[in-house]
C-alpha cells in the first residue's frame, strides 16, 4: 500500500507482491499465520489452525490449536481482512501458479495466501488452490474455469495473494516479469 | 536503540520498554516468541517449546513443538540474542515486579522476556522468573538477592526484558514513572 507497487493478476485481482527487507515494518499492523509445507500436500491445509485471534493489548495470537509454523507479514489488505480460515502455503517455487512468469518461477520460493473458508470453486477467473492427483506437488494453485472443466467444484481454498520473497535488487523486477 | 528511550533497572540492565504503536515495525528484524500465561503458573513455562528457528527467505519461524499463543516484537538487542529457551510470561499488571513504581504498575498488563537455558541464580542484582508457593500469582520477577537468600539456587529463566503495552500519550510517560 502507499504508493506500493502491486502486480494483479486477473479480473478477480490475486495481488502478487514482493516483499520488501525489513517490510514486516512499513505497516502499522502485522499479521501472524499458520504456514503448511506444499510438499506435505494437503494433510497440513486440513490440519492448521482454523482460527486466531489476537487478544490483549500486546496482540498476542492465540490460535485455537498448537501449530509449529508461521510466518509475520504486513498488514496488507487481503491479509488483514481475512477470518477463520486463513492459512499460508509455502512453495519451494512457482512452478505451481497457472501463469508463466519469465526467469523467477523456478528459482524463488513463494507463499500462497489462501482463504480456506471459501473453498467453493466460485469465479471462472478465480484462484484456488486444488489437490494434484498422483503429483509430487501435491498441489497446486490453479484458476477456477479449469477446475470447473474437469467438475471440480470445491476446492481447499481461495487465493487471495502471492508473496515473492525479499531481494537485493528491486528495480528490475517489474521489467522483468512477462505475464502470460 | 535509534534514539529510543530506555528504562534501565539495575546493573544487570533488565531493559523496561513501552511499545509503541505501530512499532513491531521500526526494526527490519522481528521476532516471534510462544507466549506463556502466568495464570498458568509454572506450567505453559515449562511446556512452551524451546526451540524455534527460521526457515527460508520468508523467515517463517519453526518451533520444535506446536504452541497455541504468540507475540511478534521489534527485534530489540536483548530479544535478537537470544537462543533457545526464550519465552515471553504475560501478567494482567506488573504487581509481580520487584521493584516500586508509580501509577502504572496496577493498571497494565506487561510481558516479561525470558530465558529458561538460563536458570542458575547467578547474579544479585538479576532478575529472575520464579515459583510464588502458594500465591494466587504463580510466580513472579524476583531480585538475585532475594533468592540467594531463601536458599533458591534455580530459576524458571532469567528476566531479560519488560514489556509495557502502547499508549496514546507516551509524552508523560516518563517523568510519570518514579523508580524505587
């Protein structure tokens, strides 16, 4: 926000935001969220924590249940407004996105934001993320028109942001993107 | 630290800290710590788990167990040093701390930093997180003096920061103070 630049991929606006060093910072709120590994496929999407809420005036996160990993991000719009349900998956890279991206897909780690208390396959340009059958991805972001071809009308989640990490140089990295 | 003003207790230099608003933000570092409550007593202190570290360009925080409570602070110096065993108590009023001050000690809830890989009473002028026998409060920060001379040679972990809740008016915050 203020001033930031944000990639938005589609009508239904997935933000796609590189994180600044030192960005859980700029906002004047964090937020903490459950992280479950990609490559533990859907068992830590099912498992996390379903609801936080921050108690006290230190905002201390009390989550309804022990979980072991998390991450702090900006209080960014998206984040901030999400409820029960919210969950962020870390991916080793981008090959899981349904776009292609040149240069960075493959060599940077990204984590989905993702709603699990909207898992209904609503928008055709909706982003959600979907089981991969038989995949060692186990599974993968994926828009909704496709999922809705092959029937598939829950999903374990919405989209609702894609964080890059942090890097050195930043000036190019708008020049360097080239969304399908 | 940049020019911040810090209450320093003692030789030991138990740094007493108001946050400011908005100030889990002034760092580019934060920290996530498991937050234990001292309505608890020695319980959550002895189960909250010991060891969390950061994983990847994303430094999501991976705790050797699952924990349900969390605070994210600045990364204040006496915060960033520490290693395994840090643990954060919350108190409902700062009643358990050792030492007289004016006004705000019934009236605010604070959060003590500690670190449990340090338990032995070693100094007379530390502070230490220790068992209240007995007491609605369940432990309390008590002076290395106090302790040496009850024959208590071990603590739950040593007192390395206080942590007072943001306020509106933090112009008066410190000619309001009157340490003991």
């Amino acid at each position: 926000k203020e001033g930031r630049e944000w990639d938005v991929i589609d009508a239904v606006r997935v933000p796609v935001v590189r994180l600044k060093f030192g960005e859980v910072a700029e906002s004047s709120k964090v937020v903490i969220l459950p992280v479950c590994r990609a490559e533990e496929k859907d068992k830590e999407v099912l498992e996390a924590p379903w609801e936080c809420s921050s108690e006290g005036e230190f905002g201390v996160v009390v989550a309804e249940k022990g979980w072991k990993r998390w991450v702090v991000l900006p209080g960014w719009e998206p984040v901030v407004g999400l409820g029960k349900g919210a969950v962020v998956v870390s991916f080793s890279d981008a090959r899981v996105l349904p776009w292609k991206v040149n240069k960075w897909y493959k060599e940077e780690p990204i984590l989905v934001v993702a709603d699990r208390s909207k898992k209904e396959v609503a928008a055709d340009d909706g982003f959600y993320l979907a089981a991969v059958e038989g995949g060692g991805l186990g599974f993968k972001v994926v828009r909704g028109s496709a999922l809705k071809e092959t029937g598939v009308k829950e999903s374990l989640g919405t989209v609702v942001m894609i964080v890059r990490p942090p890097r050195d140089d930043t000036d190019d990295q708008l020049s360097e993107e080239d969304w399908e």
